[in-house]
C-alpha cells in the first residue's frame, strides 16, 4: 500500500476497453459454435465442430471456425462441419434456441467475471484488508489454541520443570523494579512506611 502511494498510477488508456471489447466479441462468436454443438449434441447428431483441417494451418479455430458462422446464424447446422456429416443435425429453430440460451449464459458468466475482476484487481479494490483465507491462518481457531500459552499463560502457560514460582507483585511495590539505583532515590520515610505496612 505504500509503495502504490508514492509511485504515480498509470491511467487507463485506449489498451484495456480494446481488451475488454476483443475478448467480448471472441465469447460471442465462441458461443455461436457453442450453441450450435449443444443443439447438435441435443438432436442426437453428438458433439459437432468445425473443420480443424480446413484451410492453411490446422487448427481448432481456423478458417471454418471463422467461415461457418454466416451459415450457423442461418441456422445451418452443417455449416463447417468435416465431411461427410452426421446424420439427425438439428433443425433451424433447435439451432436457433440453442444460440440464444448460450449466448445468455455466456453473457451472465462473463459479466460475473467481469466484475469479480474489477472488485479484485480494478480501481475501486478494497486494499489493506485480508482475505477469509488470511484472517483464518492468523485469527483461527487452530492458530488461536497453538498461541494459547502466550495469550493467556496464566491460564494455558507451561513452566518447565524445577523453574521457580513466578513472583507476585503488588501494583504499588516500587521497590523490586529493576534498576541499580532505584532504591536509592526512594525516600527513607516512605521505605519506612511500607515496612510498616508489611509487619501489619
């Protein structure tokens, strides 16, 4: 927390909305592809995706990923599938209800996301304070009875065997404070008035 007060904070730029806004548009078109699997998978065709061999570089995201989706839109549910391919592909309108509830789902996963990020790591993050994790390493109820002797000794204290009786102190005896000259600077009279006060 220091070391953030003293150093200048780097403004947020043009580079994390563009971020922000390329991995929304990637979610989505991965939800197309998505949708359209899952109302394959429905129709009893199993689990479909486009062709990873189509195009220059193999890939499972290659040119028919990207190619197919015009046509998965339409409600195609063939559109960049390898060939040959399967039987029972999913209707149009099976294709089209799976995408809307993808869509949303993913949509709702990444809005969470989002906001989770930001209250971790984003501006308006609570800083200084300890997580559930943390406070229960130190504050638990384990670490709490493996302390106990040093909270409480007069309670969970262990003496050591032979070790001599702690020694009782009154709160106004000012003569067994440490200190080689402590005793000199005490006035006879009060010296006096205490030994008084002991033979009583």
């Amino acid at each position: 927390m220091q070391r953030e007060r003293r150093r200048d904070p780097y403004p947020w730029t043009w580079e994390v909305p563009l971020a922000v806004t390329l991995a929304t548009l990637f979610v989505i078109v991965a939800g197309i592809q998505l949708g359209r699997s899952v109302a394959n998978l429905v129709a009893g065709a199993g689990w479909t995706w486009p062709d990873a061999n189509a195009g220059a570089f193999p890939s499972p995201i290659g040119t028919a990923f990207w190619t197919s989706l015009p046509g998965v839109l339409g409600g195609n549910a063939e559109a960049g599938l390898p060939t040959p391919a399967p039987d029972d592909l999913a209707g149009r309108g099976l294709v089209w209800g799976s995408l809307a509830l993808t869509e949303l789902a993913l949509l709702a996963a990444t809005i969470w996301l989002g906001v989770w990020a930001y209250q971790r790591w984003g501006r308006g993050r609570m800083r200084g304070m300890a997580t559930a994790a943390e406070a229960e390493k130190l504050l638990g109820v384990t670490r709490l009875r493996k302390v106990a002797g040093i909270v409480r000794p007069d309670l969970y204290g262990k003496h050591a065997p032979g070790a001599p009786a702690p020694v009782q102190r009154a709160a106004c005896d000012l003569t067994e404070q440490p200190g080689p000259q402590l005793g000199h600077r005490l006035s006879p009279w009060l010296l006096d008035g205490r030994r008084t006060k002991e033979h009583r």
